[in-house]
C-alpha cells in the first residue's frame, strides 16, 4: 500500500515535487554498525542498525525488519512519511565507518534528542537473563496478569487479560533490556 500512495503522490504533485528523491545509503560505508542495537534508557525504545533491502542502510525499531534510512544533509532519517512518526534522524558523521561503532548515540525523534547507549555485541543467554526475573506479574492499569517463563531456553512472557492471552518470545539484548517476537 505504501509503494502504491507514493505512486499517487508523484502523479498528482508531479510538477511539485523535486526531480530527485533523496539518496538512501548503502550499507557498506557502514558495516561496523551493522548488527549493532542501541537502547535509550529514558524512553526505552530500541533500534538497531542492519542491512535493508538492495544492500541499503537500515535502521530497526522495536526489533522490526529494517528499513532504509534517506540522506538529509548531515543526518540519515525516517521521515513521517516512512514511519508515520519522527522525523527520526541521526547525525552521519556519529556513525563508524571503521574500528567500533560508538558507545553512544544521540537521535533525534520528532526534534526530540535522546541519547541511545550501544547494547553488547554479545548478550547473555535467555537462562542467563532469566535469574530473579521469572515468575507471575500482575499489571492493574492494564487490568492483566503475566508470567515469566524458561520453556527449553526460550524466554517467553504470556499476557492475560480481559481481551485475551497473549505469548511472546524474549530475546536479551543484555542483562535488562529485552526485544520480542510473536
């Protein structure tokens, strides 16, 4: 659907529009970020650095595939149009070209700047991570119950609630930040 409105967008504002789409980056300038995740501990969020499709760089959020990020001046960024969020954009320059991807990293979301500290490279296992975490949650604002549990070294947590039971996978990204998949 997406491609198929931006279609209806060139056609309808053709004369409006710039001649050029802006650039999107390959992903080889960059390789010492890919596979790197970053956490912000204000907000929680996090994103990662992968490779998106046709060898483009992409930026992960909240564990979803990757998508690619467009050159804007001296920053990358998603724009609403992409997200329909942000703009989400991270200065270039901050970004390795070579040796170590940097511990830290300030984005910006929406013009809001929160700094993102890099996650390790090397996580610890879910059996790991698990240790003083497993057991039953309950949340009354989201009037449901959790429980927290190893099933043959997965890390899944199950929510019930008034509308239903809901299980995920875990997966550390280190000792307290953890990413899920259905």
């Amino acid at each position: 659907p997406t491609a198929l409105a931006f279609q209806v967008i060139d056609t309808v504002l053709a004369n409006a529009l710039p001649a050029e789409r802006a650039a999107k980056p390959d992903s080889e300038p960059f390789k010492p970020m890919l596979g790197t995740r970053y956490h912000a501990p204000g907000s929680g969020l996090v994103v990662g650095f992968d490779e998106a499709a046709e060898g483009k760089l992409g930026l992960r959020i909240l564990n979803n595939p990757p998508l690619p990020l467009t050159e804007n001046g001296s920053v990358l960024q998603f724009g609403v149009e992409d997200i329909a969020a942000g703009p989400l954009c991270v200065s270039t320059a901050a970004l390795a070209r070579e040796g170590e991807p940097p511990s830290a990293l300030d984005i910006s979301e929406g013009g809001h700047v929160e700094r993102f500290e890099r996650l390790p490279a090397n996580p610890p296992s879910a059996e790991e991570a698990s240790h003083g975490l497993l057991g039953r949650y309950r949340a009354p604002d989201l009037e449901a119950q959790a429980e927290l549990r190893l099933d043959e070294g997965q890390l899944r947590l199950e929510v019930i609630g008034a509308y239903g039971r809901h299980t995920m996978a875990l997966e550390p990204f280190s000792a307290d930040v953890f990413g899920w998949r259905e």
